[in-house]
C-alpha cells in the first residue's frame, strides 16, 4: 500500500487499481487531497474515502459501496463500467465518471494495424522466419490501396479509423443504421445497409456495442453475404461475430482471414480459432497503449479532482451531481425521461436530425435540463459504440447532426405532469407523450396522438396496422407459434377501420424473424421490438 500525503488532508483518495504515475499527477500534485494506491483489501478502513478510482480488475458493487458511507465518486479509468453497479451508486448518491475518449486512437490504431498484419501474413511470416524457415511465397499478401473497407458501426473509434483507410487510398463504406447522409457526405464516405455493405466490401471491422440486435451480427447466414476472400475484424466487442461460424467459413476458405482483439470468452480458449493459420490474435489490447492509459488516468484525476472541489461531473454515467434532496424528487420523471428516449430510438430506426421536448405541469418547477439530458442520452445508448451520459450526449448528439431543444407548455392535456418529445428523421417522424402518476408510477399515454396506457418495462411489441377485424387473433397467434407469451396489450386507433397501433408486453426478446413473419400481413404495415 502507498499512501501519498499533501500538504492539507481534506479528501481521501483510493486508487484500488494500477494506473499511470503520470497520469495520476493531478491528484498527487494537489494540495487538498491525500491519495492512497492500494487494492481495497489493503486500503484499511474504508469509510474515510471520498473518491475510488479503479480500472477493471475492482468490481464495484452495492456491498463495497455500503462499506464506503463517505464516498461521493467513483472513477473508471476507461470507458466501459460493467464492474460498477452503476444503480447503487446512483440509490446511495455517488457519482460515477468514465474516461469515454481516452483511449479513441489507440483502438482505432490497433484495428488499422490489425488490418495490415492480416493482408499481409506479417505474424504468419514473422513465427516462419523465427523458425528459420525462409518461405516468401507462401506468406504473399495484398495491397489495401484500392480495397473498400466495410465499417459495421460508425462512431468515434469508426470515424478515425475512415480516416486511416482514406490516407491509404482505400474506399470507404459504412453501415450505420443512425448515420446521416450529411455526415457521410461531409466525411467522404459511401453509406449503405448491412447487406451492401457485407457484399461489397473486401475487409469488414465491426465497432458496435454488444446488445441483443449485433450479438452474433456476423453469423452463419450473413458471412456467405460476404465476398469469398473477405477478411473480418472485430477489435469492438466478443461475440460481435460468431465464432463457430467463422471457424467454419475459414475452414472452407470462404473467409480469407480474420484479426480478432476480443472473444466471447475471455482468456480466450477456443485452441482450434485462435491457432488457425489465417487467424490474427491479440488478447484484448486495443487500449493498451502508454497513452491510452495515460489519457484514462489524467481525465478520471483531473476530473475527480474538479468535483471535490466543487466542479460539477463533466462525464457522469449517472447523474450530474446533484444533493440526494433534490435527486430524489427529480428520480421519477428522471426515469421516465430516459425511458422515453429509449423507446423513441429502438421505434425511430432512421437517421435522425432533430429532437424535441416539452413539458407542461408541475414538472416545470424542477430543473428539466436534467430531464433532457436523461431522454437524449437514453435515445443515443441504442445508436452509439461508446458510453453516453446525461453531460456528454449534448456532445455525440452533435457529432451526429442531431439537434435537441426544450420547451415548456401551459397545455397539460388533462395530466398534472407531462412529458412530450418528437423525434424528426428521414423521412418520418415520432411522437410520444409521457406522465407520472404518483399512485401508478410512469406510464406513457400517447404516441403518435394514439392514445394508451402503458408502463415502459421489460418487452414490447409495437405494431402499426389498419383496424380490421382479426388481426388482433392472428397476431396472437403467430406469437403463440413461436411460443411468444402475451402478459398485456394497449390498443390504440383513430377511428374505426382506419390506423390504429398496438403496444404488446410479451414474456420475451422477439426475434427478427417473427418480426418478418408478422410484415406478411397486409393488415400490418410496420413491426417494431422495444427491449427495456
């Protein structure tokens, strides 16, 4: 255990995981705090801490935060924070930040270098000459000038790796359900949906987030999409790609070759994927640089230090900082805020430009800049590869063309509080009303000027259709099929025999091919799945 005194002991530091010296010096050079370098079961007693910083070896959970009754912040000096139950942090009033650019270059550097081992056998070549063999042929590879690069998700690290491949005089094409036509103009890329993208481009490198819809995105039925000879990437997330599948489409030489940084299960054990000869792997180091974690530690310290000393949180994953008094009368609409956003992007699968909020009621005697930030930063979770908080989703709202404002109304639409967004896209547009009810708890009351009633939770089906009669039964029945249990329905509609939506709680994902199964219908026009 290390413990550094400065000159005026007012805040007591823990820094329970290894971390850069350098990138600690803001909190080692200041004069109010005292910081300890220790692991938590060598840090002594843990009440006297008000600041932990911690990279992924500490697990963060609501016991330890228990156990630390003075602790106002927790750190993650990266950008993932899967150790930390960010809900009890959030129930017991603590912060707690991330460093979610930090270590942007360093992935975006190691998927190009990946890239360029790959095409050209480089590790392959390096562990045949080591062996004192000297076989020239058989490690020939390719030139990337002149090859289109396909990018599966187009967020930070997507963007500086467009830019690499550019200066290499590669072509560039992106799927991004969410990118707009102009930020791609204004980047010099070409868009397209997945199919083209995977039939058109000669090395494909995924960077999304790992969530039900891009889990085993790249699978036995969309790889043979894909050019024979296609090399394949996944520097983002395990289980981006499925492995079995790869491994059957290297061994019949389909695939050409793949570079791989994560895995599905980590340390990686599959012998038969990571041996293959036409596979590059590394374990898990795409943000191991001296920078990167350079830049991880300074951002947590310097940010750590600005809120002890009264700075408010500049990359909160919870809450800005706000006193438990006020957290606790903002927590419902809060909730309900970010729910709203949730919803409104999983229905709003275009790209977006604009986003509107307004609130009415007794809603406007709090601070409802909170509240939008919560429902913007709930509506980007869905779309980005990165971590969005209620400080920084004004930031990646920007980055991707989407402007938001708010507003507050007399109307109330007979509701003592109310919530209203309207998302503009290509083509289309959304709106949804929200309300809490102190005895009912939040509940979403209208979408699109359909009324219903419904609580924003677990599973939903929406599905826009034409009000006629059985398509309520057959509907029931295509889900019974595919032993989809329904627990409730809300039912909206206009007027009889014209549009009218449903909003279907079921007990479970809904896969995409029930999705399709249901767009057979001519009495349904879209399908959506909503997963809360």
């Amino acid at each position: 255990m290390t413990t550094v005194k400065t000159s005026t002991d007012l805040h007591q530091i823990l820094v329970a995981d290894a971390m850069s010296e350098e990138g600690l010096l803001p909190l080692l050079q200041s004069s109010n705090v005292t910081v300890t370098q220790a692991t938590i079961n060598e840090a002594g007693a843990l009440d006297k801490y008000d600041a932990l910083l911690i990279r992924s070896a500490t697990t963060v959970s609501d016991d330890l935060i228990k156990k630390m009754p003075n602790l106002k912040i927790i750190a993650r000096a990266g950008v993932g924070v899967d150790n930390v139950d960010v809900q009890a942090a959030t129930k017991h009033g603590v912060v707690v930040i991330n460093a979610p650019d930090g270590n942007t270059i360093s992935t975006a550097e190691h998927t190009f270098a990946m890239i360029s081992s790959l095409v050209r056998n480089i590790p392959q070549a390096n562990a045949s000459v080591k062996q004192g063999k000297w076989d020239r042929k058989l490690y020939q590879g390719v030139e990337l000038r002149g090859k289109t690069l396909g990018i599966v998700g187009f967020g930070r690290i997507g963007t500086q790796l467009a830019k690499r491949a550019q200066a290499f005089e590669m072509s560039v094409l992106v799927y991004d359900p969410f990118l707009t036509a102009e930020r791609a103009e204004k980047l010099g890329i070409e868009q397209g949906d997945l199919q083209h993208v995977l039939s058109t481009a000669d090395i494909i490198t995924v960077h999304t987030p790992l969530t039900k819809e891009t889990k085993g995105l790249l699978n036995m039925k969309t790889i043979p999409l894909t050019k024979p000879g296609v090399f394949l990437i996944n520097c983002a997330r395990g289980g981006i790609i499925d492995e079995q599948a790869l491994k059957y489409f290297l061994n019949n030489g389909h695939v050409a070759g793949a570079a791989l940084d994560v895995f599905s299960e980590e340390p990686a054990t599959d012998r038969e994927l990571i041996d293959h000869p036409r596979v590059v792997a590394t374990p898990h180091i795409a943000a191991s640089t001296k920078e990167a974690q350079l830049n991880v530690a300074a951002q947590v310290s310097e940010e750590v230090l600005l809120f002890l000393n009264g700075e408010p949180a500049r990359n909160s994953i919870n809450l800005p900082a706000l006193s438990k008094e006020v957290y606790e009368k903002i927590k419902p609409h809060y909730d309900l805020s970010r729910t709203m956003g949730s919803v409104l992007s999983q229905l709003m699968r275009v790209p977006v430009q604009e986003i509107e909020v307004f609130y009415s009621g007794t809603v406007t005697e709090r601070d409802t800049s909170v509240l939008t930030r919560s429902l913007i930063s709930g509506f980007l979770q869905p779309r980005v590869d990165a971590a969005v908080n209620d400080v920084n989703a004004s930031l990646i709202a920007k980055e991707r063309g989407i402007v938001f404002g708010e507003k507050h109304l007399t109307r109330n639409y007979g509701y003592s509080n109310l919530i209203q967004a309207i998302v503009y896209g290509e083509g289309r547009q959304l709106e949804m009303k929200a309300t809490y009810i102190n005895e009912y708890g939040p509940r979403i009351v209208s979408v699109n000027d359909f009324s219903v009633d419904i609580v924003a939770e677990g599973h939903i089906l929406y599905i826009q259709h034409y009000d006629r009669p059985g398509v309520i039964g057959k509907m029931g029945q295509l889900l019974a099929k595919h032993d989809v249990n329904i627990a409730t329905m809300q039912v909206g509609r206009k007027s009889a025999g014209g549009e009218a939506i449903m909003m279907v709680k079921v007990d479970k994902h809904v896969e995409e091919d029930v999705i399709n199964e249901l767009l057979t219908f001519d009495e349904i026009a879209l399908a959506n799945v909503i997963d809360l």
